[in-house]
C-alpha cells in the first residue's frame, strides 16, 4: 500500500506538465502521508469546453486519505481517512467508502515526483523511492470527495487508485511477503484530459500497470544524526 508520495519540486512544474497554477507555498508540504495536505488536479466545476479542447482543470489542496459522504462526524472521519488512501480499481464501483466518488465522476490526478514502498526482500522493511526513470513527475490516478457536516465542518479529501501488480517486472518485489502486490495506478502524459473526462465505465481502461522500465527505485537514505 502506498502511503507516502513526494509533491513536486519546483513550483513551476505544476503549470509546465498539468497547466494549473501552483498550491500556495504554505499549501502543501514536500512529503505527503495519510491526513497530511496534498495536491490534486480535478475538472474545474461548470467549466465548458471550448471548441475542439477539453474542459479547464484546476488544483485543489485536501487531505490525504478519503473521508466517504455517508462519515456521521469529523471525528469518525479522523479515524477512517488513514485507511483509505488506496482504492483497488478492480471493486471501486461495489465498495462503500469510493463507489460514490467513482459513480459520480469525482476522478483526479495527484502529480508527484515519487511515491515509496517497502522492500521485505532482506527480512526488514526497507522504504523505498520510486519514480520515473526520466526524473519528470508522474500523473497519478486518484478519487476526491467532499464532506460537510450540520455545523459548516468540511473536509476535502482524496485517495489513489491501485492496480494488481504480482506480474509487474519492479513492483513485484514490495510490500508484505505473501500478500498480493499493488501499484498505483500512473497515468500516461497524454492521457490526462481523457482521464478525467471519460465516462466511467470508459475511465476503467486507464487501470493499468505503468511500464516497468520506465520506473527506478533506490533505497531512501536517512539522515545521520549528529
């Protein structure tokens, strides 16, 4: 499961790969983890599209770990959020916490430079940073929601999607032995509009495995203290 992603550096990059604007500087932090504040690019709301182009897209800053509309408080919200940043492609539509986000075409992308998993293979938990081989940042699906409650409480959250990965040449070597592998669902460059424009059966055709050698991981090296 991943849990942690880096958000992308520079600023300039948001505009230059996915033409939003920047969060603001306080926004969002370098590293993003569950209940953390982190970027994600949706649909604008109302926007038409002009001639022959695709509608507007605008970022959004909400938590890491999606809060579901049917959460009764914000407490409640606090507690199931870590667990639900990650949504299997394959039962989105029959899952009770993201079929209404999926249903109801709330798709997004979340940018980042990379994203960490952890590496059993030496019989401890290693993380692990993998990005692009390119070093350019990566488009990854996800789901956004909008909680509110009777006393004006709202809460702006999102989650990632997740594609079967036992089969995949890289990603195969992470996560708890025995358990079946997971990746995130990167999207392709050129598919960012139709992703999030797509009817939502259609969106089904973009859960898939990004190719494995267009990805590298190394080790995350912690600093020593002093």
């Amino acid at each position: 499961m991943s849990t942690q992603f880096e958000s992308l550096r520079p600023d300039t990059l948001y505009r230059e790969v996915f033409d939003v604007d920047p969060p603001a500087a306080s926004g969002v932090g370098r590293e993003v983890w569950p209940r953390r504040p982190g970027a994600f690019i949706r649909l604008a709301p109302g926007d038409v599209a002009p001639e022959g182009g695709l509608p507007a897209r605008e970022l959004m800053v909400g938590q890491f770990g999606l809060v579901p509309p049917w959460v009764k408080s914000a407490s409640d919200a606090k507690l199931r959020s870590t667990k639900l940043v990650n949504a299997r492609s394959e039962t989105v539509t029959t899952s009770n916490n993201f079929r209404s986000a999926w249903l109801g075409a709330q798709r997004c992308i979340v940018p980042m430079m990379s994203f960490q998993e952890e590496d059993w293979r030496s019989g401890k938990a290693v993380p692990t940073r993998i990005a692009r081989v390119d070093g350019k940042p990566m488009g990854v699906a996800g789901l956004w929601e909008r909680w509110a409650d009777a006393d004006g409480t709202v809460i702006v959250s999102f989650c990632l999607l997740t594609v079967n990965a036992n089969s995949h040449a890289l990603m195969h070597r992470y996560q708890q032995p025995g358990s079946e592998k997971r990746m995130l669902a990167v999207l392709n460059e050129g598919s960012y509009g139709a992703w999030l424009t797509a009817h939502p059966e259609k969106a089904r055709e973009f859960m898939r495995a990004y190719p494995a050698q267009s990805l590298t991981a190394n080790p995350v090296e912690r600093k020593k203290a002093q």
